[in-house]
C-alpha cells in the first residue's frame, strides 16, 4: 500500500476566543539564557568514534521558560545537547528547584539533539567528561533561576503551521536484499539509502510538517519569548561544537520579531519533536552540496521562523489560562543480549585492533557487552501538560513520528505536540511495526534497547494523563 509522506492533519493557526481573566489573577512569565558551550578537547556526540572537538562554531545554550498563573508554575528548559541522561537532569531540576520554588515534577527539560554537542550520556564511544556534567547541570539550573528572576506580567497564545519541504522520512523500502546488520539479523527498512538511488521503492512511514507556537509578551505587546517544536531530526554541517540550526532558529526568529536588544532579552526556543526516523535529506530529488558548513543550517532555520513568526504575530493572546502538569514512571523491558551474543561480541572486541572500535560490526559489539549489564527492565519519565486548549507531552526517547501523530489524533485536545529527549534519555523509539523492519534505529544498543511495545504502551499512559489533564 502506497504510504503517504505528509501527516492526514489540517494545518491552522488556532485563533481561540481569549480567556476571561479570573478576579485578581494575572499570568506572568520569564525568559532567560545560560551559556553551556564545551570547552574544546571534548568529544562530539552523534557519531560512532568519539572524535574530539578543537573547533566552536557557535555558542550553546539551555533556554528557558517558565509560565506562572498564580496557581502553578510551569518550566520549560530546552538544552543544546545531542541527548542528556535522566541522572544529570534531575540534579539540575533539584537545583532549580531549591533556589526558585517551582516543583521539579513541574520542569520539562529536554536536548534539542544537535550532534555537535558534547555528550551528556554515553553514545557509542563518546563519553560525558565529568567535568562537563557538574558544569552542565549548574548552568541548566541558572537558567531556571534567571527565568525566575524576570517573572513579570505576561500574556500567551499558540498556534499551528506547517514547513513541510525540509521533513522527509529517512527510512525506505528498497530493491533487493539488504545486507546482514552487525547483529546478525536481516532487515527490511533501510536508513539513510544513497539519494537518488534507481533502487528506492518508497519511504516505510510518513513525516510530520508541523511547527506548532507556543507565543508569550508582554500586556503591551513587546514579545518576551517563543517555543517552537519542529519534527526535524537536525540538519548538520558544522566543523565542531555548534548548537545546530536549532541555535540558528532563535536569532532569526529574534531577528523577525524585531526582538533585539531587549532588556529583559527576548528568548527564542525550539525544541525537537518526534523526529526519530525524520531527516533534512530529500532522497528522490537530492540537493546540491552546501558551499559553505553554516549554509543549509541557515536556509533551515529561515523557513521554520518565518513560519514561527507568522504564527506568533497572528496568535489569539490569554491574559490568563489554566495551567497544569502530569508526571509518572512507567517501566519498560529492556531487549538484552543473549549469553550466545555476549560471547560472540566478546570475540569481535578481542580480533579489533582497539582500543578504538573501528568497524560498525566491532561498535555494535562493544554495545552488545555494555547493555548486557542494564537491568531488565528500565523506569521512564512521561509528562503531559496543559496550557489553556494547548497539551504537550513529553517522552525521553529519539521518538518516531508515527508516535506524535498518534498522540495528536487521541489527546483530546484542539492542539497538541510532543517534544521528545524530555527528562532523559532511553534510545530511539520506533513503532511495533517498525520493529519488525528492523534497520539501524532498531539495532540493539544503548541507543536503542526498549522493549518493541515500548511505544504503544507510551502512548497509552500518555493517552490517560491527557485524559486526567481535561477534567
């Protein structure tokens, strides 16, 4: 059956009727910055080899948001990072937390997944350097505090649009049998083929175009910040440490907004949505090479803040809205190696040249070896949070499109959007059915080792909170 390439939504901005304010409440929020950037001499994250960085392209940063109504306060954290562990995170909400008030269960705190980042959790053969980790938790709690500190009469409105020419699905049915993976295994689906390729049948899933707004300003109208979520898995291109075309984003989406040189300064955020098996690579008409390392960044981040900016000058703004916020643990299997592939793995390792593993086959080993000593099974943070008629859900995982589209059509709300490595990190999370196409983001590893029901069992608590969220 043919597979549609766009999600079946109808893309609008929401123009709601505004909330009537009740009797002496105001909403207020803040936004604020915390400068994270690597010192140079650390590894990349988002590559099998561990390769150190002696090159900044541009500064890294949590941004933050925090929305108050005078019953609950709400932060949002959106980090420039490849993916953060759930230990590092939760010191830095205990952090936060102590200095502002604000329950940690009322932080979302997520990494937008530039691959130019230094690693906050082990990926492959790039370690956290535990200097790194001390540093990062303090700053991602500073940005907290001074979010806190620019508290201040605010008004809010969201909206939805779409940038559907920079989304393709990266995983595709093709001719003939693929290769063995380093497992062993067969698979069906195929990540990343060569573009252009006679042998490309059809992508196994669809895309989602969406960039949904989440608009702040001032009673006056000055804006105060902008949260955008884009299902885009990164764009790349840069020599060493850079925030992406995510960092990208928010200077032009400043720069749109006419935003510069504020006092509170205005705060641009875009956060990462169920991007898992979405990428910036059109595989049936490829693009020409970028000239320059910072080029298709920028054409990237152009077209989502325009489409942001659009959303926000034309938003329907609330003085005041319910606020609220779900958080639970849900526990899921962990796909461990058998004592047959332990041992295989262990022969691999010791033919390698090493230390370094070099080979996808001698990688994957050294993953086999280290997952064998995960527990079997795992706790994983969900969170679902309301804003007015606006629902967002929060999951620790490279979560797959399909995922997002399912939870839009079953919350219940008029808009919703999930925003994925929430809270954590726990592996890329595919579909049952993708599961069993096998290909990379299936391949068990640290990056990838939730039980195959993982999803549908995720969609289901999250299913409930939304419910829970509505009463």
């Amino acid at each position: 059956m043919k597979r549609l390439l766009f999600s079946a939504f109808i893309l609008f901005t929401i123009t709601l009727p505004p909330a009537t304010p009740q009797a002496g409440k105001q909403l207020r929020a803040g936004a604020a910055t915390s400068n994270i950037t690597p010192w140079l001499g650390l590894s990349i994250a988002g590559g099998m080899q561990g390769i150190r960085s002696d090159v900044i392209d541009d500064e890294l940063y949590a941004r933050c948001l925090i929305l108050d109504n005078g019953e609950t306060k709400l932060a949002f954290v959106v980090i420039d990072s490849c993916a953060i562990s759930r230990e590092t995170l939760d010191e830095a909400k205990l952090l936060a937390s102590k200095a502002t008030g604000i329950p940690a269960d009322h932080m979302l705190m997520s990494a937008t997944h530039t691959h130019s980042s230094a690693p906050a959790t082990p990926i492959f053969q790039s370690e956290p350097d535990p200097q790194y980790l001390e540093f990062l938790k303090i700053r991602i709690a500073d940005a907290v505090r001074r979010a806190a500190g620019n508290l201040a009469p605010a008004e809010i409105g969201w909206g939805v649009g779409a940038v559907p020419d920079e989304v393709f699905n990266r995983r595709w049915f093709v001719k003939g049998q693929l290769p063995a993976n380093p497992l062993g295994g067969t698979d069906r689906a195929r990540m990343n083929p060569s573009p252009g390729s006679p042998d490309l049948i059809e992508p196994t899933g669809p895309v989602d175009p969406a960039v949904t707004v989440l608009a702040v300003r001032t009673p006056g109208g000055r804006p105060v910040a902008l949260l955008a979520n884009y299902s885009l898995h990164y764009v790349g291109g840069s020599r060493g440490f850079s925030a992406d075309y995510f960092g990208v984003f928010t200077d032009r989406v400043q720069e749109l907004l006419k935003a510069d040189r504020q006092a509170p300064p205005f705060v641009g955020i875009l956060s990462n949505g169920t991007s898992g098996n979405i990428n910036n690579i059109s595989f049936q008409t490829p693009r020409p090479k970028s000239s320059t390392p910072f080029e298709r960044m920028r054409m990237v981040a152009d077209k989502v803040a325009q489409e942001a900016a659009r959303i926000y000058q034309s938003a329907q703004y609330h003085a005041w809205l319910p606020l609220d916020i779900r958080q639970v643990e849900l526990r899921l299997g962990v796909r461990k190696p058998t004592e047959a592939d332990i041992q295989k793995a262990k022969e691999i390792m010791a033919k390698a040249a090493g230390p370094q593993m070099k080979t996808v086959e001698e990688v994957y080993a050294r993953e086999t070896v280290l997952l064998a000593k995960y527990p079997s099974e795992v706790p994983v943070i969900l969170q679902a949070l309301r804003i007015g008629d606006l629902a967002i859900g929060a999951i620790p995982a490279e979560t797959f499109v399909e995922v997002g589209l399912e939870l839009r059509e079953k919350s219940g709300f008029p808009t919703t959007f999930t925003i994925s490595l929430a809270n954590g990190y726990n592996g890329y999370l595919p579909t049952v059915e993708q599961h069993r196409l096998g290909g990379y983001e299936t391949w068990r590893a640290r990056s990838s080792y939730l039980e195959e029901q993982a999803a549908p069992k995720i969609v289901s608590q999250l299913g409930g909170l939304f419910k829970d969220l509505k009463r």
